[in-house]
C-alpha cells in the first residue's frame, strides 16, 4: 500500500490499493453482476465499510443474518427489499438492513447501483431462504413482482 | 421516524429523521463552522456512521484519541492533517486516522467539505494538544502552515 493514511479514488468508483473482489467466495448464493471493494477494515476498527456494485439489471444474493447492514446509496437507482418492504433508492440514501431481514438489492436496467455497507467485523454468515421461505415472501403481490423483476 | 428502514436523502446533505447536531458538545475545543449528522448508530451495530460538514474556510479541531477514524470524502475539496502528513482530499478518497494521529480536516475556501467517519461505538474521549505538542507540530513547515492556514 503506498500510503496508508490516503487512498485517492479512481474514476468509476475504484480506490488506490483496493482490490476488486467478487461479490462471494462461494460459488451457490445466486446472484447477478456484483463487485465488492473492501474501504476499511482493520483489527483496530469493530466495523467494516465495504463498496458494493450492482451492474444494471443485476442483483444481490436474497439472504438474511442476524447482523446488521448500514447502507448508504453513492450512486444509481433501484430498489430493495427488506424485509417485506420494497422501497426505491437513489443516491445518498440510507437503508438499514435489521436483524434476520430478508433483503436484497436490484439495480435499475439503464445505470449501476454503488453502496456503501457499514457492517460488524464480526458476524454471521448469510442464510438462503428455504422454498417454503421463499413462497411465503412470494404471498406478497409486490414482493413477487420484485424477485421476478426483469 | 417515519420507516426505520428507509431514510431519503434530501438535497444538500440532509435526511429525513436525522438531526442537525453540533459538531462538540463541548464549548471549550477549537473549532470553525462544522455540524454532524449521525446516519446510523444502533445497539446492535459495532460502528457508527457520521457524516461531518465543514463549511468553506472552516476546521474541524485538532485533536488525537485512541479509536481509529474511517473517513469518506463525500463532496468538496480540502486538506486534512494526519500525523505529520498535509495531505489533499477531495470526493470520495478515503482517509484512515490511525490511534493517537494528531488530525484536522480543513475545508477549501469556496466549497463545504462534507465527509462520512466511521468509528467504534464505544471509544474514548479525544485529547487537544497542549501548547508544547503544538509547537512540536509546528517545527514542521508545512504542518505549520496548515493549522495557521486562512
């Protein structure tokens, strides 16, 4: 890292000494054209800021966990579900993901959608829903047409 | 507040349901046109997330403390001491405040310096230097000349 008080952003939403990292190391959580970009993270800090990316019509894996998501919108729209709440986004937005939420986050066809995600270093990992999970979000008119969404 | 899940943001750096604080509570600590929004902050989050706005030509207090800062650059430009480093800043470089760093962050004279912090929930209180630590920063010519700046 050449200085570890300053890493200066790079044009299309990168950083200095960032690495670009797949969404997740895990191969079975589906999910659509996401990048993650680690911005702070240190044994000194309880918190993790990460930069997420969601190319247009791509989404985020639906999951749930009990920590918590900070979330501040940078760029882009779309929209997200939490809980059983779809809500529309757009910059600078904040969405808080609460305990064992389902959530997921879709961007918008025509541009991408970056967030910040301020998390607890240490957590839970993410649970997929079950079929019969799924089906009960499903009952949901509005939550239906956001998981089937283009 | 309205929906706990969703806060909008509203244009020029508010939110909906988050209040305009002061920057200190404190009368006694040097500081120049600064206010802070806390965008999230819960018992069952480790971190916190501020967002500080320094208006044109103002400072925030030189101070240094054990927590770690976190810091995105949101809009504006600026420089900000970290240790003995001046360094430029501008939208969305980032900023790490390692433990008991001497830190200031200084608005340019034509434009707010609005900045995201992350820290600890829990942390200690910061510490102003006494006349000899700032006369030791200031045998540094250019730190000198950024904490006497216009």
């Amino acid at each position: 890292m050449t200085n570890p008080i300053l890493r200066k952003a790079i044009d299309g939403f990168r950083w200095e000494d960032v690495e670009m990292r797949a969404y997740k190391d895990e191969a079975t959580a589906p999910f659509r054209s996401v990048t993650r970009q680690v911005l702070a993270s240190a044994p000194d800090l309880s918190g993790e800021l990460r930069y997420f990316e969601v190319a247009p019509g791509g989404w985020t894996t639906l999951e749930r966990h009990q920590h918590v998501h900070a979330v501040t919108i940078l760029r882009g729209h779309g929209r997200a579900l939490v809980g059983d709440q779809v809500i529309e986004i757009g910059p600078l937005d904040l969405v808080t993901v609460p305990a064992w939420s389902w959530h997921q986050f879709r961007a918008a066809a025509d541009k991408p959608l970056g967030f910040l995600c301020m998390v607890d270093a240490t957590r839970d990992r993410p649970q997929l829903p079950t079929a019969e999970e799924r089906a009960a979000l499903e009952t949901l008119p509005d939550v239906a047409a956001f998981l089937n969404g283009p």
